[in-house]
C-alpha cells in the first residue's frame, strides 16, 4: 500500500481540506473528534469504507490515556471471575488478530507468572481459569497466535524469575498475552487512515457544535492551536472519542443527553532490567487492583493504581502515595526491594469509566459490557469505556451506529486492513542481517527498529543513506539512533519536543533525566525538518526542560491536590482553549492560558 507521511504540510493540508468542507458540496461523511486509540480506529474504520473522513485531536496523537496504559494487548483474566466469556473471548480474538496481521510489528508476546500460594485447590482453580482462557482464543476461527499455558514448579518459577522471592508461592501458571507500545500504535492507526485518504490534525481543538434549529449537528467550529485561526467545517457525522472529554464535548452540542464518564487514575513505574532478575512478567492480585510487573527490552514497567480523579484532565501525575503504593505490592513478592533510587521513570493516566446508563434525552445507544455507543442528539455519536486491546471492535460499533442502515452496504473491513509497517514485514526480518551489518547495528538495536518501524523501517534507511551520521545512536540517548528523530518529524506528525520525547520516543521515562540530557541534539535534528528559528528551538527546550522539573516535583507531593499545583507551573506551548460554559468533569473555570487548562477535545 502506499504510505502517506505524517509531515507539518500534510497537516496544513488537512485543515485547507477541513475549512473547505464548510461549502456544502465538499461535506465530510465522517468528523472523528479525539486523537487517542478508538478515535484513530474510528477514522481507519470510516475512510476504509469509502466514507470522507477526517480526524483532530487538541494536542498531541495518543497524548492522553493511549499513551498511559500498562501497554498490554490482552484478554482480561479478571473478567473469567465474572464469567464474562463473551467478553473474553471477544478481546483475545482482537489479539490474536493484531499479533497475526494486522501489527505484527507493533503487537509481541509477552508471557506471566501467575503466582501460588496453595499447592492443591489454588493450582486448579487457577489452572482451569487459565485453560479456559486458552481455550476461548482458540475458538476464534483464526491461527493461534500464542502458546497455551503451563504449570510450573517452584524451581521452575525460580529459573525463569530469580529475584521472586522464595516463599512468595510454591509455585505457578505460565501463560501467555502481548505487549504494544499504546502510542506508536495509536500513530500507526493515524497514518494509516491518512494513507487510505483520511485528513487528520494534531493541535486542532473543538470549540463548538453546530446544530440545526431542531438540534442536529451538522458541524462544528475548530481552532488551530499553533496559529489561533478558527474555522468551520460541515460532517454529516460527528463521532465524539474523547475519553475523560466525553461529556465536556457533549455538552457543545446544547442537549442534555449523552454518556456519563468518571476518570480514574491509574500510575506506572519504571526500573532498569538489570535491578530485578526474571525473564517473563509477573500479575499480582492487590486489595484494589491488579499489580503486573511487565519486561520490557530495557526495563521493566511495574503498575497499576485505580483511584478518583478530580482534579484537571490534562496533565494527571503520579504522587508519592502512588509510588509507594506500587513499591510495596511489588516489593512484598521481590527477593531484592526496590527503592525510590532504582525508579527511573512514572507515567500517570486517566481511564475513562463509563457510568452505568445514559443521560435523559439520549434517543438510542448500543451497550457492551467494556463500552457503550450513543446518539445524545441527531449527527452526534459518542463512543465511551472499552480498552485499547478492542479498540477495532469499538470504532466498527460507533461507525456502525453513525451511519445506521448504510453499515448493511458498507460493512466494516478493518479485519482484513493491515496498518502501515505490516505489509513486508517478514522480507525486513530476512534481511535484518545485512541491514544491520552495513549500518552496525547489532541484533538488539535491529529488533528495536523493526518492532517501532516494521516494514516502514525502509524510510528509515533512506534517511541513514541520505545523512550517513543519522545511523549513529544519540549521544545522551543511545537507544535511539537521528534518524528516529528527524523521522518522528518528517513522518510521524510531531510538532514539539514534546511530542518526540513523550510520544515518539518514551524517553520521558526511559531515562532518569527524562531525556533532558538529549535535549540539545535532538533539538538540533529537528530544527532544520520543522523550520525553527533560534528563538523558537530555545523556546521549545525551556518548555520541555520546565516540564520534565513540574513532573518531579510533582511526584513528590502526597495528594493529587499538591502534585496538581506543582505540575501546572509549567506552560503548555500551544493550551487547550477554556471553554468556560463548557467545563466538563475535573476541569477548572478561568484557569490561565498555559497553565494545563483543559478543554473537551482531549484523547
């Protein structure tokens, strides 16, 4: 398939194509709000049925939830204790499907100890709920994707986890799910979707939706954050995916329907490989929730909370509370405890929690159990709750519910549609060899290359080809080689350091400075593909640089309250605008521009 880049034109010429659509004769079918996971599905979904579709998101691709998630692709073990088959069976068949076609490249394996502590009624209780898990992604109909489980010994559990500690368990069930990186596969659906003919803005918020006098919408009012112009644009369809936004957007509408949603919480952290010896994942059942400590290739990811949110949606932060909540659980099953010096990284999100039915006025809705598709009023459909692993299976719902009875003729093909880097991937891998052989690569750095890049990792080389020192890894960030810099900005859609350093890169938790250390080079490669002046690269680093010293102070305040205050003394480059009126759930009235304000366009 052709692959159509993500470049700052290609956003300039969406918004020409978005205020074009205002003269009736150029009315989109489809206008997806929200730049996260199921509104990036949503567009793939609508442009591949041969609907015109466009896509914006208020900041930055997947910069909300989507790239906060434990950044699993998975079945949801806990839904068995419920006895929600369906449920089950329906994830583990999207995830099968994503590690066999659709991202092979994005979507890889990832096995888990499933510790016991009783060595007769706890091992088969937990070994049927496991097998019948197997069992349920072996009835999807397709090619299994992943090994169905096993039962270990403690020396067994001891060989592939040796910093577990000795009498944690006697020991344990091995099985099996897959692992993503949430943002790069949110931008990959993006790109995708732009491939197949889809318009999509960053940095383009909703202030307003236009409606009939009857209370249609047929339309809506958008600013373009990096210049400030507002525009029109006229959709048959306005699909509203945004998250903890979602009732802030509804309510643009002026109807008193829609979908009720809370945000809760949820924080990770992040320690180097080598502080805690294992080879596969570890789930831990907690009083509140589900702990997993997940291998990554360099590190490993230790989460989740699940607490109220309340505060602003924008920028949510861990606490100190939070990261001594996840050390404790984590280190009451460790040999070796962690401690506040091995944590090189947090991240905090917010998950969407969909409040049981919907408002009154809402004609009609569509209900699972993970998420609901509603209509609050004619040419406005809300698509709330869910997870990243079912994303396809709810954007297919919420187009599905868009376009009503067009769906029989125009029926959704997203099961059959790889997204971009798919398609050749297995010659890359054949070749990787001799690729990484003429540009020094060794096997590590070629695995790190083809699961971002998969197939796409051809204009990579280009690049190196081009600019032979674009093959070198960064200086102060050698995980990474330029050409994943000056790529991130020719492809992939960044604006900012922001975006390269949170999104494109994970180099905000990576390394323990944040990748502030990289911050100059980095600057320095992107510059010239962006088109900074000196005074806007000084400006974009003193406002990364002021980010990442807010996101540390804020981590060591006790309550969301303190850490809140302390994480909006950094300024956003381009805010979100305050819509006053429309201030949805956590939001804050009259908060000053630059200082993290929220607005209902989120992800």
């Amino acid at each position: 398939m052709r692959t159509a880049p993500l470049t700052a034109q290609a956003r300039t010429d969406a918004l020409a194509a978005l205020r074009g659509s205002a003269a009736r004769e150029d009315e989109l079918d489809v206008l997806v709000i929200g730049g996260g996971v199921t509104g990036a599905g949503v567009a793939v979904d609508a442009v591949t049925r041969g609907l015109s579709t466009a896509i914006v998101e208020a900041q930055d691709w997947a910069s909300g939830t989507s790239s906060r998630s434990s950044k699993l692709v998975h079945g949801g073990l806990r839904y068995l204790q419920m006895l929600d088959f369906h449920l089950v069976r329906e994830a583990l068949t999207e995830r099968d499907l994503l590690i066999n076609r659709l991202a092979p490249h994005l979507v890889k394996p990832v096995s888990f100890l499933y510790p016991l502590e009783n060595r007769v009624w706890e091992r088969a209780y937990v070994g049927a709920g496991v097998a019948l898990y197997d069992t349920l992604a072996s009835v999807n109909g397709g090619k299994r994707a992943l090994p169905i489980h096993r039962h270990l010994s403690r020396k067994g559990m001891e060989r592939l986890f040796p910093d577990l500690r000795h009498d944690a368990a006697i020991g344990a069930v091995r099985y099996w799910d897959a692992s993503v990186d949430d943002a790069r596969l949110v931008e990959t659906l993006v790109r995708t979707a732009v491939s197949y003919g889809a318009h999509a803005a960053s940095r383009t918020q909703l202030v307003n939706l236009h409606t009939t006098s009857g209370g249609a919408v047929t339309g809506a009012e958008l600013v373009d954050l990096e210049t400030g112009e507002h525009f029109d644009v006229r959709a048959r369809h306005v699909i509203n995916a945004t998250g903890v936004w979602t009732e802030a957007t509804e309510s643009l509408a002026g109807s008193e329907g829609g979908l009720k949603v809370l945000a809760s919480k949820g924080i990770h952290i992040v320690v180097p490989r080598s502080r805690i010896a294992g080879d596969v994942g570890l789930i831990l059942q907690t009083e509140k929730s589900v702990l997993f400590i997940i291998p990554w290739s360099r590190y490993w990811v230790i989460g989740t909370t699940d607490t109220p949110w309340e505060q602003e949606l924008t920028h949510p932060v861990a606490t100190s509370a939070d990261i001594d909540y996840v050390m404790e659980h984590a280190n009451a099953v460790l040999s070796r405890p962690i401690t506040r010096e091995d944590i090189i990284g947090t991240w905090a999100g917010l998950r969407p929690l969909l409040q049981p039915g919907t408002k009154e006025g809402t004609s009609s809705a569509k209900v699972s159990r993970e998420h609901t598709v509603a209509s609050p009023t004619p040419g406005l459909t809300v698509i709330a709750g869910g997870k990243l692993t079912t994303y396809r299976v709810m954007a297919k719902d919420a187009v599905d519910f868009a376009i009503g009875s067009r769906a029989t003729s125009l029926p959704s093909i997203t099961h059959e549609v790889q997204l971009v880097g798919a398609e050749g991937l297995r010659v890359f891998q054949r070749q990787a060899r001799a690729i990484g052989a003429k540009y020094d690569w060794d096997r590590p750095r070629m695995d790190h290359l083809l699961h971002r890049y998969g197939s796409l990792l051809g204009e990579l080389i280009d690049l190196c080809d081009a600019n032979p020192d674009l093959a070198k890894p960064l200086e102060h960030a050698s995980a990474y080689i330029g050409a994943e810099v000056v790529y991130a900005a020719s492809h992939e859609g960044a604006l900012h350091l922001d975006d390269i350093l949170m999104h494109r890169t994970r180099l905000n938790y990576e390394q323990a400075d944040k990748g502030v250390g990289a911050l100059e080079e980095i600057a320095d490669l992107v510059a010239p593909v962006l088109g900074w002046d000196a005074t806007t690269r000084a400006d974009e680093i003193a406002a990364y640089r002021s980010r990442a010293e807010a996101e540390d102070a804020a981590a060591a305040q006790p309550d969301d309250v303190s850490a809140e205050q302390v994480r909006l003394e950094a300024a956003d480059l381009a805010p979100m605008r305050d819509l006053g009126k429309h201030v949805g759930a956590g939001e804050k009235p009259g908060s000053p521009a630059g200082k993290g304000t929220s607005g209902p366009a989120g992800t």
